[in-house]
C-alpha cells in the first residue's frame, strides 16, 4: 500500500478535448458555461427556485452575445477627438485659444471704453478724477446722441428744415456760446472743487503730522521721566545699601566693645582671684612656718604682642550667631544676603586694600572669611578627589614586583631544600 495520500482530482482543460485537440469557440463557451453552472441538485421537499437561487443565478457567468461584444467594444474605443483650431492638436492648445480669445475680447472692450472716456474729456470737458464732470458729460453725450437720432429721423421722414433766417441763426450762435460759457463755467467749477480738496487734504496731513509729533514728544516724556525714576531708585537703592552697611559696622563695633568689656573684667577677675589665693597661701605659710621665706607674689604677665592683641580683639568664630554676628546680619538671613555681606566685607578688609594697617586687615578678613566658612560650607570650592599620585602608583608596583620576586625566591628554596 502507497504512503502517499490520495491524488489530486485533474482539472479539464475547458479549451481542449478529451484527446488533446482543440475546441471551437460554441463549444468552449459551452464548455465555460457547464464548469460554472453545474446542474442543480435539489433536496425533495425545498422549492424549485427561491429568491436566494435567482439572484446566485444571476450572478453565475453567461455567456455573451454579438451585440453584447459589439457594445463592449464602442464602450472602450475612445472618443474621437474635437476638431483643433487653426492645425493645432489637444486639448490643451484647444483651452489656450479660448483664454487668448476671451483676453482679446476684455483688451479691446477696455480700449474702448478709455476711447469712450477720452473722447468725454476732449469733447465734453470732463476732468480726470473727478467723477461729477464725467456724470455731466456722459449726459450731456446722451442728450447729443438723442439729438442726433432725431435728426437722423427728421433726415430719413424729409422733414427736416435747414436754418433760413439770421434770426436763427443768430439764436444758434447764441445758444453754442451760452454752451461755451457753461462748459467754462464747469469746468471752472471742476478746478475750485479740486483745489478746495487737494486744500483739505494738505490741512488733513498737517494735522496728521502734528499729531505724530505731538505723539513722540509724549513718548519721549514718558522714556524721561521712567529713566528719572530708574535713576532715583537706584540712588534710593545704594542709599539704603550704605545705611545697612553703616548699621552693620555699628553693630560689630558694638559686639567688638562687648567683647572686649568682658574680656577686661574677666580678666580683672582672674587678677583679683590670683591676688586672693596668693594671700591666702602666705597667710598659710606664715601661720605653719614663720621661720621660711615667704613665696615671691605672683610676677605680673608680660605686655602682649600686637599680633596676639588683634586675635583676642578679633577672635576666630566658632558658632553660626558668632559669624553672623561677624558679618553683622541677622540670624534670618538667606544664603544670598550671606554672600553679599561676605563680599562686601572682603573689598573693605583684604590686606591689599589697607596698606597702611595691614595686620589688622588680615586678623579681621580671616575673621570674616572663617565666618563665611561656617555659614556656607560648600562656599569654598569643589571637594577634592584624592586619587593615587603616579609616585604613589609606581611604588606599589615596585611592591608588588619586590614580593613576586621574593615570593620566587621562596619558591626556589622551598623547591630546592623541601622539608
């Protein structure tokens, strides 16, 4: 028995015969048309044909008919093309003379009309921008015109009678000077109107001008009197700056006299402590051995230097309330008050800025940095990195290539005298 499963069904070839040859087109059509429709099967007791089977009947292939192909082909042959003007080919050039015709149509109807205006201001006085004068020429045009076509209408019925009279035609030459004088007058008119605008309108621009000078020369007052201002906050400013620093100085001048006081009388104390213990010692030695020299009283201490002077006037602060006491702010203040108080005091007590009283500057700015220093830790730079020097590297090094070295040697002797 095979393994494999069971074949695959063959597919007819609907253009070919069983024996290989070719069918004609009723026959592969008939062919086409029984492999999608095959014959239906019906259930018994179900309906011959339900709406479901006529529309899947419908839908199933037919075949087509001669006219069904005919039509197909007049649907997709193209339609034929719109005869070209003057020789040219497609659609475009087509659109490109209708655009260049419509463009001559609007360009010779917009001569015209400039003809038409111009002939209103050589014939009829008309006065360019001024729409008054073209409103009375365009009239005085249409009473010509209508003048005219009754003339024409008398010429063409023979009624028309040609002057006879010198009256007449003294009325006629009265009439064209009366239309002489009104056009004058007009046009007279015309030319005052426009003076009086072209008038206006310089009046208009004056006031306009005045208007933006006055404008910038309120801008101008304002920038003034805000520079003013700025300038008098500033001053205000530094006056109030100099006031704390005044205040300032009073205050450790204050504590330095505090201090000093205290010092004096403890050291007044200590004096009078002294004196009592040594008068009691001799009380003692006198009362138990009259026969010994009395002990010598306590020798005075020796005058101070200078320099020990200032640091006991100056002492180093160990405590937060003794460095803001140095720098003379409150306890409240913040760590930029504390800066600028800092810095302040740094330009006014660097030794480089007292040359004359150098050693002080130097006992009070270590004072005030150390002050600093307490209040602002982080204030005196980056930590430094402790990292191995190159010294320190290459004698590990050596160290460890010594203790190889010995480590070999013992190896040696171990290897040479085993135990």
């Amino acid at each position: 028995m095979s393994k494999r499963g069971k074949s695959p069904p063959k597919i007819m070839d609907p253009s070919r015969n069983p024996d290989g040859s070719f069918r004609s087109r009723e026959e592969y059509e008939r062919a086409i048309h029984e492999l999608h429709n095959p014959p239906p099967v019906s259930q018994g007791f179900a309906r011959a044909s339900t709406d479901l089977g006529v529309d899947l009947s419908r839908r199933r292939y037919h075949p087509a008919s001669e006219a069904d192909m005919v039509r197909r082909e007049e649907m997709q042959r193209p339609p034929p093309r719109a005869p070209s003007p003057k020789g040219q080919v497609g659609s475009i050039s087509v659109h490109l003379h209708r655009s260049r015709l419509i463009a001559a149509e609007y360009e010779r109807v917009r001569r015209e009309q400039l003809a038409f205006y111009a002939m209103l201001e050589q014939k009829y006085g008309a006065i360019k921008g001024d729409d008054d004068s073209y409103l009375v020429a365009m009239e005085r045009y249409e009473y010509d015109k209508e003048k005219e076509r009754k003339k024409q209408a008398k010429v063409a019925a023979g009624t028309m009678v040609p002057f006879q009279s010198e009256a007449e035609m003294e009325a006629m030459i009265r009439g064209l000077d009366e239309e002489v004088r009104t056009r004058l007058h007009n046009a007279t008119w015309a030319n005052q109107r426009a003076d009086a605008h072209w008038r206006a309108y310089d009046r208009e621009k004056a006031r306009k001008e005045e208007e933006e000078i006055e404008r910038l020369r309120q801008e101008a007052e304002r920038l003034r009197r805000e520079y003013e201002a700025r300038q008098e906050y500033e001053r205000r400013q530094r006056e109030y700056e100099y006031q704390q620093y005044l205040e300032r100085e009073r205050q450790r001048r204050q504590y330095e006299y505090e201090q000093e006081r205290r010092y004096q009388e403890q050291r007044r104390y200590q004096q009078q402590q002294q004196q009592q213990q040594w008068n009691q010692r001799q009380q003692q030695h006198q009362s138990h051995a009259r026969g010994s020299r009395a002990p010598s009283p306590p020798r005075r201490d020796e005058p101070e230097s200078p320099k020990s002077a200032l640091n006991r006037r100056y002492p180093v602060p160990e405590t937060r309330p003794a460095a803001f006491a140095v720098l003379g702010i409150p306890a409240s203040a913040t760590s930029r008050e504390i800066k600028k108080a800092y810095h302040h005091g740094a330009l006014l007590l660097h030794p480089d800025k007292n040359p004359s009283n150098q050693d002080e500057a130097t006992v009070r700015f270590q004072q005030l940095q150390q002050a600093f220093n307490i209040l602002n830790p982080q204030g005196g730079g980056r930590r430094k990195r402790y990292t191995r020097s190159r010294r320190h590297k290459s004698r590990k090094i050596t160290h460890r290539h010594h203790h190889h070295r010995h480590r070999g040697k013992t190896n040696r002797r171990h290897r040479h005298h085993p135990k």
